[in-house]
C-alpha cells in the first residue's frame, strides 16, 4: 500500500500539529553514522557490519569497467588492509573478488570506449564514473 500525502491549502502551519516521524526515518536520524568519505575528501573507514558488502559493491563498480580478477582482489586487498576496521581475512577478501568477477563486464562503445547502458539505473551514470564509485562506497 502506498501512502500519498495530502494538505489543506488554506491551513495555517501553527493550526497544524506535525506528522509522527515514521520508524524508518527515526532509525536514520538516530542510527549510528557510518564513517564514510564524503564529497570532502574525508578517510574511509569500513566498520564491522559494513565491510564485506562495501567491498563487494566496489568490486562490482570496477567489474563493470573491465577490471579482471587479479587486479579486482589485488585492489580489494588493499581497501581491506588500509580502509576496513578490522580488516576481513585475506580469504574472505578473494571470496568477495571471486563473487564480483562472476559478473560479466557490459559492452562498451567502440569509439570512446565507455560501458554502455544495460538497464535503467546505469543510465543516469553511464558517463560519470566517479558518480558509480561514489555509490558503491555509500557515497551521496
């Protein structure tokens, strides 16, 4: 079921009591924040409960630019060692490398060379690649 907000025009905003804020939202605003770098320039830090699906995300934003297996672990390995708090065993790091290489890189244009859209989402950031590593590290 999808809920649509609906106001009276003509009320006025202190004759109007303020909406609950909804679970999900208290959960944002009071959930611990996660050390991630923002547009500034801030260290990544990789936190328990984070890591490996971080990692895995990264490894699928390279994967997608034709990053094959040996550069992809070997880029994954030194997030892990520098980035994450603790690190992920080496294993688990080849696991989370070996998982993002099962996916196929897209077709990429002939003259520019850049991965070409496959579905909706990719779309809008065919042509910003910082844009698609900025999402896959949680980045807004």
């Amino acid at each position: 079921m999808r809920h649509r907000y609906a106001w009276d025009a003509t009320a006025h905003l202190d004759d109007v009591a303020p909406a609950s804020l909804p679970p999900w939202a208290v959960t944002l605003v009071t959930a611990p924040r996660r050390s991630l770098p923002g547009r500034e320039g801030t260290v990544l830090r990789l936190c328990e409960g984070e890591r490996n699906v971080r990692l895995f995300q990264l490894g699928c934003a390279l994967r997608r630019y034709g990053v094959e297996e040996p550069a992809l672990r070997g880029a994954l390995e030194a997030v892990n060692r520098v980035q994450c708090v603790p690190p992920l065993e080496p294993g688990e790091v080849a696991k989370i490398a070996a998982s993002a290489t099962r996916y196929t890189p897209p077709a990429r244009c002939d003259l520019c060379g850049a991965p070409l859209p496959q579905d909706d989402e990719r779309r809008g950031a065919v042509g910003d690649e910082d844009a698609l590593i900025a999402r896959a590290l949680g980045v807004r």
